[in-house]
C-alpha cells in the first residue's frame, strides 16, 4: 500500500476536523477510522457526553489497538474487553468463568468498606 499520509494530513483531518465539531456540538456519536499506510492509522471518535450508552466505542477503540502484522491479535482484544468489564461491570457468563467480576472494580471496593 501507498503511502497517503501527506493526503489525510491536507485533505481529509481538516474535513474531519469540521465533522468532529459538528458532531460534539449536537452529541452526535461517531467513530471513523482511516488507514494512511501500511501501518499508519488514524482514529477518531466521539461518543457525546455518555460515552455508557455507547460501549460499542469502548470495543471499537480496543480492536483498533488490537492491529499486528498478521492481523487482528484476538487476545489483546480480550484484555481489552476484560479491563473494560472490570472497570465498568459486565453481564457476561463467559467474562464470569474466566474471573472478572460483574461489578465494576470501584462499586466492590465501596461495598467492603460499608
């Protein structure tokens, strides 16, 4: 793959820029991605003011992370997952088996002092 760093950088981020505006101005969630080069990336992403109703921009930052050479590396991914469940809680059985609790790590924390 080219190279189209110089191409993002002049004509594409000031366009971005403008959308990005826009979209906190009026609480617009939005997520975009562009691949510049070979290993070159630039994300994006807004998710308003409650950024829980919008987890899905908590996996799509984590995936985007997750790039090798080879591909997707899955288990990054799940480190991901895993350390955004125990921040935020969780409903998952499969997240439960391997150890993560469903209540974020701060509301546990509260309940053992009370």
């Amino acid at each position: 793959m080219e190279n189209h760093e110089t191409i993002y950088d002049e004509k594409i981020h000031p366009l971005m820029d403008q959308i990005i505006s826009i979209c906190k101005e009026h609480e617009i969630p939005m997520f975009a991605e562009f691949q510049y080069s070979e290993d070159g990336f630039c994300e994006s992403m807004n998710a308003g003011t409650n950024i829980e109703s919008h987890i899905l921009f908590s996996y799509l930052d984590a995936l985007t992370k997750c790039i090798s050479d080879k591909g997707i590396n899955i288990d990054s991914f799940m480190f991901a997952v895993m350390r955004h469940a125990r921040e935020c809680g969780h409903s998952s059985i499969i997240l439960q088996r391997l150890g993560v609790d469903i209540k974020p790590k701060a509301a546990a924390l509260g309940e053992v002092g009370e």
